[in-house]
C-alpha cells in the first residue's frame, strides 16, 4: 500500500515540476517588438548646396592662386546663409610674396529670380614679406562686403564692394571686387 501512495504523489509532483519548467522557458521567450517604419531623410541636406571659388592670375613673374570652398543652407527661395573658408598665396617675382588664409560667412537674398543680393564678413589672417626689405607682416584683416549680381540657375556674376577697405593693408587693391559664385 505503501508504494501505491508514492506513485500518485511522484505523477503530482512530476506533473508539476514540468509545469513550472514550461513556463519557464516559454517566459524566456523573447518578446517581439513592432517593427517602426523606416525614419525619412533628414530635409536638412535637401537645403544645402555646395559651391565656391577658384582664381587664378599668371603673369610676367606674377602669381595669384585662391580656393575658397563654401556652403549654403537655403532657407527657402529667396534668403540663404553660408560658410567659406579661403587660401591665397599671391607673388611677384623679387618683390613679395603673401599668404592669405581664413573663413567667412554670408547672407544671400533674392527678391526676384534673377538678381542676388549679398552681406559677407570675412577674416583673413595676411602673412606678407616684402624681398627688397626683408620686411615681413603678419595681421589679421577684416573685409565687409556688400554685393549685388546677376544669377542665371546656379551661377552669380556681379560685383562687391569691401566698406572696411583700408589701401594701406595690402590685401585687395580696390574696394571693389567682381565675382562669380557657383553653387550646386
């Protein structure tokens, strides 16, 4: 009689023990997350446009090479803000030689298709020496340049004009200075 107890005793235990073991694992399960739709791209990059300048001037014994990469976020169709930075070395031969380098920043506005207007500071650190005298200077400049330009698609042609020009820096020879910008 004895072993008749153990064996409905043993099937309850057992039956029990695989209970709590299926719940177990069946509670380990991982749970599925919902599957978010993909983000859309960021509108930002939609609004930027690449563009800049490049110069050169070659002559008898004269050089003038500049890079000035820049970048625009349009704000919508008629007013745009951007950066630029800039690197001009310029020579004449037994003379001087100079190095300009620093950055930018502009406003454009637009009040119709075809013209551009524009506000740009710029800060050029200048670093000059003169061969005749072993003169050599180094400063910073500071140009403020209001401009205006025809602008056909992604192109500007026109003309700036540097308020803060001082003739004794050095650094243009005018205030002002043609241009052409190009932004893609």
């Amino acid at each position: 009689m004895k072993n008749l107890f153990i064996f409905p005793v043993s099937k309850v235990v057992f039956t029990i023990m695989c209970s709590v073991f299926y719940l177990t694992v069946s509670a380990q399960e991982p749970v599925e997350k919902p599957v978010e739709p993909p983000k859309p791209p960021s509108e930002f990059w939609k609004h930027v446009q690449f563009g800049g300048g490049l110069g050169v001037g070659v002559g008898s014994g004269y050089t003038d090479i500049t890079v000035a990469p820049s970048a625009i976020y349009n704000f919508n169709q008629y007013v745009a803000l951007g950066v630029g930075a800039q690197y001009t070395y310029v020579e004449q031969k037994q003379f001087y030689s100079s190095h300009l380098y620093g950055g930018s920043i502009i406003g454009l506005f637009a009040p119709i298709e075809e013209i551009q207007l524009s506000v740009e500071v710029e800060q050029l650190r200048v670093n000059y020496d003169l061969a005749a005298t072993s003169e050599s200077r180094d400063f910073w400049n500071t140009g403020v340049f209001l401009g205006g330009g025809y602008r056909s698609g992604n192109a500007t042609i026109g003309v700036r004009y540097n308020v803060l020009f001082n003739k004794n820096d050095n650094v243009y020879g005018d205030a002002f200075m043609p241009f052409i910008r190009v932004y893609f």
